[in-house]
C-alpha cells in the first residue's frame, strides 16, 4: 500500500522512523511519501518537506509566519493528489495536519491520526471535527483513552508510548566515549531557533555557578552548528554535541529540559531535570489565558502530580535555576522520590506494549479489511 505520512517536529520524525520501521515489517511493498526529518528518510520515507522549515511556535509566531503556512497546505493538498496514498497517517502537528485532515476526507482518503493532538490540554471543540474525519485514532499516553471513550465517546487505541523502546534501545547500546572527565550537566534547549534564543542563555549563565561541572548542549537536528558557537562562545564549562543527545543523557548526572517531549526523554533516562519554558510574552499571556492543565511537562501530567520542578516564563531565571539544579544534585530525598517517580511512569507508559510495533500492526490490519 502507498502510505503518506505527515509530522512537523523532531520528536515527530522520530517517532515516524520507527513506525516507517514497523509498517515495512507488516506491508513490505509499502511506498512511504512523507513530511518529516532526517531520521523519516532514512527510515525508508521519501522526503517531501523538512520539519526545519514548519515549525512555528507560538500564537505571534504563527501569525507572522502564515503566508508561508497557507503555502505549505496548499503544497501538501497538491502533493496528495498527486501520490493518491491509500491512507494518511498525521503524526502530531495538530495546527497544519487537523486543517489536512478535514480537507482529505472530503477527497475520500482513509486518515489514521498516530499521537493525539493534546486537545485535553487547549482547544478542547477540536475533537468534534476530529470525530468527523478522522477514521482511527491512535493516542500514545495511558489517560487518552479514557478520555476519548468518557467525555466524547470515541473508542480510541492506546498502543504505549514509542519511548519506552527507544530509551530501551539507546540503553543497550550504551558504551560510548566519555563526553567529559568532569560530571555533566545536560542542557536541552529545544529544536526551533526562537525558543533555544528564548531559554538557552539562561540557562548558560547557570554554568558559571557550577564550575566542577561540564555543561553539554544538545544540539538540534535542524540547526546548523555556526547558530550555536555564538551563543556559546563566552561559557569555558560549556560544550556541545549533535546527534548524541542519548547517548549525553546516559551520562548525566542532572539537566536542563525545555518543555516538550524531551522532558519526558530524560525522565525515562532516569536523570533529574528542571523542566523550563519561556515564550514571547504576547504568546504567553494568550496561552495561559486558554490553556487547561495544571502541568506543562508530560511527566507530571502523566504522573498527575509535581515529579519535576517547571519553572515558567518569569521563573525561569539564573538564580532559581542555580536552586533547583542544587537541590538534584545534592539532596538525597529528592533523588530518591525522583527515582521512585520515574520507576512508577516508566511503568505506566510500557502497559500499552511496544508502540511503534502495536500502531502499524493496526493501522495495516484496519486498511486491509477497508
């Protein structure tokens, strides 16, 4: 079968390389067009569209940037067309792929949505279009499914989170060279540009305080290396890598993680973390005004409790970065609630089996009895 596959981030590439892995295993003639990222392509996908140029975050973002948006549908809508896929798979990305969704079941494709758009979050009506054109939907976190079935009586599946098997895998891997002979602090500072310049020089100005400490950035995929020297020139405590961010996580001892999918990483890594977000302020004071949750990491919205520090917006600054960061490395309490914690989300998120394996079982068993 002819399969087109749509993610707009780095998290989503990845997950859509393994499950391009998968679906080649069940449909091993399977033709795979897809929007993603480097990992996709080498997983077998011939690239379309690069993340690197879809990622706008933030409602002013957005804003400034929607010329080129309504461009990049406009591309997509044509390229569909074109490849005539016997589905769509939509990873994610619920501001670009919800708007393809609607326009491809009126052109009578099969669209099956891999990882829900986190509408329990924010935009919450979305779930009536979502019903509407999207002909099954796979969720990766244990609540979902509840919360499909409870509040919008939708039957979704819930096939676990892919992590879990990524995490497992860079563990049995591991055996790499030292990154440093000092312990190491990780900084993760995000994958789109306007957010690493947001977070990363305050969380560069931490490293003077911890002066026995090697600080790792972990670069982005889709940021080129003359973006980072800048930033990075005046920190002597301060290196990076690219394409390691594993294999720096297995050496650790704490981090620094922007918002996002790789708070969720580095707990299953097991390593201690403050979880850090700020936005442009217009963006901010907007979502904070709409969205619901008490949590901006997943791990404490899986967990649904404090597990990890979030400092946001005006908090996150050097000097409570200093606090928290010296409260994981020297609190033994601490270290042992986290480890307590992580053992317990690592836990709940296997329950569903191996995801990326259990999502392209369904999805070919569901388009072959279509």
């Amino acid at each position: 079968m002819r399969y087109y596959i749509i993610a707009g981030e780095a998290s989503g590439d990845l997950h859509g390389s393994n499950l391009i892995k998968e679906l080649k295993k069940s449909d091993t003639a399977a033709g795979i067009r897809c929007w993603g990222g480097d990992r996709m392509q080498q997983a077998g996908g011939e690239l379309v569209k690069h993340y690197r140029n879809l990622a706008f975050m933030g409602f002013w973002e957005v804003a400034k940037n929607l010329g080129t948006i309504l461009r990049n549908l406009q591309f997509c809508k044509d390229d569909i067309t074109k490849y005539k896929p016997d589905a769509l798979i939509l990873i994610d990305y619920p501001g670009f792929n919800l708007r393809i969704a609607e326009w491809a079941k009126q052109q009578g494709y099969k669209i099956i949505y891999y990882i829900s758009p986190q509408v329990w979050a924010w935009k919450e009506n979305r779930v009536h279009k979502m019903k509407q054109c999207i002909d099954k939907m796979l969720v990766i976190l244990p609540f979902e499914k509840d919360y499909y079935k409870n509040k919008w009586n939708w039957e979704v599946d819930y096939v676990g989170h892919p992590l879990i098997e990524v995490v497992e895998e860079a563990q049995l891997q591991s055996g790499s060279v030292p990154l440093s002979n000092k312990p190491i602090i990780a900084l993760l500072p995000g994958s789109r540009k306007q957010e690493i310049l947001k977070k990363l020089p305050i969380m560069l100005e931490v490293s003077r305080i911890f002066p026995a400490y090697q600080f790792v950035v972990a670069k982005a995929p889709g940021q080129e290396d003359s973006f980072y020297e800048s930033v990075l020139a005046t920190y002597p405590n301060v290196s990076s890598v690219r394409d390691a961010t594993y294999n720096l996580l297995l050496q650790s001892r704490a981090a620094l993680v922007t918002s996002g999918t790789a708070t969720l990483e580095t707990a299953l890594f097991g390593v201690p973390e403050v979880v850090c977000y700020k936005g442009s302020n217009i963006s901010y004071q907007i979502a904070k005004r709409l969205i619901k949750v008490k949590y901006i990491s997943l791990v404490n919205l899986i967990m649904d409790k404090l597990v990890v520090k979030e400092l946001i917006q005006n908090d996150l600054t050097p000097g409570n970065l200093r606090r928290e960061l010296d409260d994981l490395l020297t609190n033994e309490a601490t270290q042992q609630q986290l480890r307590e914690d992580y053992t317990a989300l690592q836990h709940l998120l296997g329950q569903g089996g191996h995801a990326s394996a259990r999502a392209a079982t369904l999805i070919v068993d569901y388009l072959q009895k279509k």
